[in-house]
C-alpha cells in the first residue's frame, strides 16, 4: 500500500534532521497530551510549572512561561515549516488533530498529527487525494501555515498566560523567533545555497503580516562568511530570558548583546566547529 502523502512527507523531515520528529496516527505510550492538559488547573500544567521552576531556579512568570511556551512549541513549528518548504504541504496543525509527546524531564519532543489533512498547491501529485485541501497559490499556503500556527499557540498562549499572569506580547515574540528560526534552519538543510534574498522573501510573506501577532520589526537574518564557507543566522526578536536564571548567561545571539558581538561570537562558532545548516540551531553550541 502507498503511504499517505502528508506520512511521505514526515518520513523526508526526519531523514533530513533527526532532530525533527512527528508521526502520523494516534500515539501509542506515555506522555502524549492534548493542549488542554495545558489549560489553568489541569494537573499536567501543574507539573509541568514546578519542574520548569525547580530546572530554571525561578518562579518568574515571564521566564516560566517563556520556557513552557518554548518547549511545547518546537514540534508543531518545526513540522510545519519542515513539510511546508520540503513538499509544499501544511498539516492541519487545529490544536484536535494534535498531540505533543514530553520526555520524562519534561521536554517536548514529538509531534502526532491524529488525522492526514493537508493543504496545498494544485500541482502536488497529491492534490486529488481525499484528504488534501487545494489552495491557488503559495502566497494562500504561506497563509494557511501562519494561520494554523497563530490559532494553535494563540490558544496555548492564553492558557499559560491565564495561569501565570505573564503577558502574552512576549510569548508571541517567542513564537516568532522559533518560526524564523526554523525557515533559516530547513531551507539551508534543504538547499545550501539558498539566497538571502530567498530567505528575506519568505520571513516577510511567512511572518512579516500586518495586524498578526507574529508580526515584528526586530526579526532579520544575519549571513556570515568563513573562508568558503556562507551561512544564515536568524537575527532573533526577543530574548529567552536565561540570563535571569540561576547560572544563567546571555546567549550569544541574545538581542540583548550587541550587533558586532553577536556577529564576533558566531563567526567564531563557525570557524571553530565548521557549523553547517545541518545544525538543528546555534544555541546550545554558544550559548
């Protein structure tokens, strides 16, 4: 039997970066939740603050909540982008058809998407099949990911905000920065050569949109050069807030350093290592 179109795709996301896991199904195992396990009250969202506090040595709301957000957003965004820009296909990504796997230190890890619906482009040899959603053109598709990503968060965003009286600007802004990421991420993975000018495209049609919440006039791209080498970095909107925990220190790509400290620090990193865009991300290599 052929598999599913949208199965296909998640089989190429995870042959392209082990980092990057989602299946498709319902879940078998421990640790699945649904997003209303992160609703005020629920005890999963219970547990998952007092550990976050007990890792991080704060009970911050801004940084709990950062932190919640950060974790559980990482596997729906980075199999969204990673099917959009490898096969043109968005998962139906509604918070009912999703659900996140943590491991036991409490970390998000894995995507299931419970139903094969997906959207795209007319010229997919998918498009006829019965659980594909046609839209014109990719400028509709670049629409249909944003608007599964703000509708899913927007709704995780206000639980955790209810429950931690932080304030839901920040998180959003989290949630930017892990979109731009992973567009840099996977394009690179997926082309090498991939133009700045390709990229810049995508983050303004992706991100850049009038009155949403993704929206940010700090958010860029940064390319480096090391020898023969060319790699794209994305220039973060906001900071993750782990210089105010306990040992914490600024990442080298904080916004809070300045632009030629940051540029120093990665040109460093890619001299030191010979980094290429098969790194899921720079962070935990500098921070």
């Amino acid at each position: 039997m052929t598999p599913h179109p949208l199965a296909q795709t998640l089989a190429r996301m995870r042959a392209l970066n082990a980092y990057r896991k989602a299946e498709l199904g319902a879940p078998l195992g421990a640790g699945w939740i649904a997003h209303t396990d992160l609703a005020p009250g629920a005890a999963w969202l219970e547990a998952l603050i007092a550990a976050t506090q007990a890792r991080l040595h704060t009970r911050a709301a801004a940084i709990v909540g950062s932190a919640l957000l950060q974790s559980y957003q990482w596997p729906l965004i980075s199999t969204a982008i990673a099917c959009y820009l490898l096969d043109r296909r968005v998962p139906d990504l509604t918070p009912a058809n999703t659900r996140i796997h943590y491991t036991t230190e409490h970390e998000a890890d894995t995507l299931a998407l419970l139903g094969g619906r997906f959207t795209t482009l007319p010229d997919d040899p998918a498009a006829e099949h019965q659980d594909a959603t046609v839209v014109t053109d990719l400028a509709a598709l670049r629409t249909a990911v944003r608007i599964g990503i703000e509708a899913h968060l927007g709704v995780v965003i206000a639980q955790i905000c209810a429950r931690l009286g932080c304030k839901p600007c920040g998180l959003w802004l989290n949630v930017t920065d892990a979109l731009a990421g992973n567009l840099v991420w996977v394009a690179q993975e997926r082309d090498p050569a991939t133009s700045l000018a390709a990229l810049e495209g995508e983050l303004d049609a992706l991100i850049c949109v009038p009155g949403s919440p993704l929206t940010s006039r700090k958010i860029g791209l940064i390319q480096l050069h090391h020898q023969q080498r060319s790699l794209i970095f994305p220039d973060r909107a906001t900071c993750c807030y782990w210089y105010k925990t306990d040992g914490g220190a600024y990442c080298s790509t904080c916004p809070h350093r300045t632009p030629d400290d940051r540029r120093q620090r990665l040109l460093a990193y890619l001299a030191e290592t010979g980094a290429t865009a098969t790194e899921p991300g720079v962070e935990e290599a500098v921070a």
